[in-house]
C-alpha cells in the first residue's frame, strides 16, 4: 500500500480575504483540498476560484454555528435563536435530527446549485464528532451520495452505515506558532500507509472575516506555512502522493472480512503542485483519536479540553 496525503484547508467561503488565501496555498502545492461554506458572504468567490481550478477538491463544510441557516429558521427551530441565527458553538446543544437533516439537505443543494460537486462532507468545528445526531445525519447522507466523510476522533460506531467512505487518520493541529512549519513536515514524513488527511485553516484577514470569526491572525501565520515549497518537496522526496478526498471515494468499501464489495475504479490523483495540508497537531491513530492528547499549544481550550476551531 502507498502513502496518500489529503491536505485540506477548512472555510472556503467565510470571506474573500479567506479564499484568497486558500487559492494561494493550493497553487503553492501546500494544500490539495479545501471544503465551502455555502451560507457565507464569501460565497460567489469562492465558486468563481473553484470553476477556474478543477485539481482542488471542494467538500461541502456543513456550517450549523455561523450565520443563518439556508432553511426557513421557524422550520428548523433546535438550530437557531429567537433572531434566526444559528446557535453558537461553544456550548453543547441538543439538536433536533429533522432539524439538523433539512439543513444539511439546503446546504447540499445550495452546493449542487453553483454547478460543482462535493468531493467530501465535513462540518463547521467538527461538529459531527462531537455530536452523535449530527454525525448520523451527515453519514447517511454521505453514504446516500457515495462522497466520504471526515473521520471524526471519536468512535461512533453503532451510526456509522457500512457503506461510509473515510480516510484512514486524520491529523488535527495548529500552524500558527514558530514551530509549525517544521511540525508539519515531521507529520507528513511519518504519515504511515494508507491515506491521511491534515486539516488546516490558512487565509488572509479582512473586515467580513473580523466580524464572523475570532480566528484571525492565526489564519495568516498558517498560510505563512502552506504556501513554503518545502511541503511539495517533503511529498515528493519521500514518495507520498498528493491526492484530493476524490482519492478516497474511488476506494472500495470492504467487508468484515477484508473483500473488496466493488472492482476498484482508476485513480485520479491531484497535481503535485497541490498538495497541503494544514490543521495538524497531534498524530491520529486509525480510529481518529489523538496518540498525543496533552500536547497543547499556548492557546486557550474549550471546556472539553479540545483546541477551540474558527
């Protein structure tokens, strides 16, 4: 088995000055991958970039935390305030699964609706690993259009349909600190066999992104780190290929016992000029979970202890 590193950039759409950002890694080779939100001001661009680059692999990044939902907010009311805007993110909340499924169903639509297609489904502050109702959702509707999933680090195994299409680990980190490049090499070069996936949150600051999101400056000390060539090189001197989640869905599913379910289809892999990846801080065994859970960076974490996300 090869080595296959998905390197994807999270918040294609929050704004332009994000996008912009995003574009630049991806023809840097420091990423391969970026997933969009579609219920964001940056939207338009976003799509206009996208259309003009068909190496990048653009997901869909399930938002239920930024803005207004796509859906009529009284239809979905678990999601929402009393004003309509979603719920923030920074306290557990109880969803509503029909609620969570008829967003999930506008923002697929609204993606299908720029003429693009989902290369993968991933959520807006990792939602679906925290959340066993919306991981159920986004499954099932991952495993209903034959796209992957982003592995979550936590194991929910009883809502995982058999069908499901995920990489095999995920790395989830931070870039912004002195050490990050040189972070970010270590992990590629020891990414083991199989495909990988590193996320990371690269872009430019401008008053749209100032008044959605405190990830700011962080942003633009990542694309510091995305845009090094020294990335394309690592890849390229230790015969790792570069590849986009379109990788991961042309995989056969197994079975229980290790047989393929589908004759394996051609493998289209993306230009070694797109590789990147940035969100990675410590290694992710093949389940998802972190090998080095009390590594943290000088930041502050949520009540979970998790590093907070943008």
């Amino acid at each position: 088995m090869n080595r296959q590193v998905i390197i994807n950039a999270d918040d294609f759409g929050l704004s332009p000055a994000v996008n912009r950002g995003i574009i630049e890694a991806y023809r840097a080779g420091g990423i391969t991958s970026t997933s969009m939100m579609v219920n964001m001001p940056g939207l338009a661009d976003a799509v206009h970039a996208a259309r003009s680059l068909p190496g990048l692999g653009v997901g869909l990044h399930f938002n239920l935390t930024y803005g207004r939902p796509l859906s009529d907010p009284a239809a979905v009311p678990s999601l929402v305030r009393e004003n309509g805007v979603f719920l923030d993110g920074k306290i557990r909340r109880s969803r509503n699964a029909a609620d969570v499924a008829a967003e999930l169903d506008a923002q697929w639509n609204r993606f299908l609706e720029t003429s693009l297609f989902p290369t993968h489904l991933d959520s807006h502050q990792l939602l679906h690993q925290d959340d066993p109702v919306i991981y159920r959702v986004m499954a099932e509707l991952a495993c209903r259009h034959r796209i992957p999933l982003r592995r979550s680090q936590i194991d929910h195994p009883h809502l995982s349909p058999p069908a499901l299409k995920m990489t095999d680990r995920v790395l989830l980190d931070t870039y912004g600190d002195s050490e990050g490049l040189q972070r970010l090499l270590r992990y590629i070069r020891s990414a083991p066999d199989g495909m990988t996936e590193i996320m990371c949150h690269p872009g430019y600051v401008d008053d749209v992104l100032r008044g959605l999101s405190e990830w700011t400056e962080i942003r633009e000390r990542e694309l510091r780190v995305f845009t090094n060539p020294e990335i394309a090189w690592t890849m390229q001197a230790c015969s790792i290929e570069p590849v986009n989640f379109n990788a991961v869905r042309e995989r056969p599913v197994l079975s229980d016992d290790g047989v393929s379910s589908a004759a394996p289809l051609k493998k289209t892999a993306v230009p070694r000029s797109s590789l990147a990846k940035r969100r990675s801080r410590s290694p992710i065994t093949q389940t998802g979970r972190h090998a080095n859970h009390k590594r943290r960076r000088r930041r502050s974490v949520t009540p979970s202890g998790k590093p907070p996300l943008p």
